[in-house]
C-alpha cells in the first residue's frame, strides 16, 4: 500500500517538473527572439577615415528570423542620414543573444553588408560598403512614443 501511494504522489510531481523545465526553456528561446527588438542608440566609427558620428536605430520583428531595423544619425555631422533594412538574425548559443547580417544597396553608399550580434543590452555590427568600412555601438534604451 505504500509502495502504491509513493507512486501515485511521484508521477504527478514527475508531470509538474516536466512541465515546469519545458516551460524555463521555451521562456528562454522567446526571450533571445526579443533581444533585437527594441530601440538603440549609440556610436558609428569610421575605420577608414576615423570619423565618427550618433546612430539610433528601432527594430521590430517582421517575420521568422527576420527584423526591420531603421537606421538614422548624422554623417560628417552635417549629412542626416536615415535607412532601412531587413536584418537575418539567428541565436547565437555562444553569446545567448542573436547573431545577424544584411547585404542592400544604398544611395551615396553603395553596396552595404553588415553584420553583428546583439544581446538584450548590447548591439555590435561591423559595416562596410565598396570604399568604407566601421562599425556601430549601441546599448537599449526605452522607445520614445
């Protein structure tokens, strides 16, 4: 009679851990998926040429691994610039955050390809077009409405 009344406590508390840990993993697959969403802000440098300038960015999730991300900040601190694109993102298990990259085309600039990581804080991307290469450095900040 024991031995039946140990069983009965033991698989419904089994079941509970089951769920409970298929519960923290899933918790933990959304929460990388959010790390790009946001908005930002931070700096651009020019490895090129040494410049270096103010770059926000807010992104929001557009599809399966896909994020728009816009892009806007000063250039030569007299050209204003904004652009979009459409980030590829996927986990990243070595950071716990997400890896991405881009390749489009853009006026003045020409061919662009990006590529980075970010985690829910942090947003590093190293960019380069057909004659210029640096890089972006920002942190999350809350979104202005």
């Amino acid at each position: 009679m024991l031995t039946e009344v140990r069983s009965a406590v033991r698989r419904p508390l089994k079941a509970a851990v089951a769920v409970l840990a298929i519960a923290l993993a899933a918790s933990s697959v959304v929460r990388a998926h959010d790390d790009l969403c946001g908005c930002w802000e931070g700096c651009w440098k020019g490895c090129t040429d040494g410049r270096t300038g103010i770059v926000k960015a807010k992104i929001t999730k557009c599809g399966p691994n896909r994020y728009r991300a816009v892009f806007h900040g000063w250039a030569f601190k007299i050209m204003p610039f904004r652009y979009e694109s459409i980030l590829i993102a996927e986990d990243n298990p070595e950071s716990g955050g997400q890896s991405f990259h881009l390749t489009q085309k853009l006026p003045i600039w020409g061919c662009y390809w990006m590529n980075g990581c970010a985690n829910g804080c942090s947003f590093f991307a190293r960019y380069h077009t057909d004659d210029h290469v640096g890089y972006f450095k920002m942190t999350k900040v809350c979104c202005k409405r």
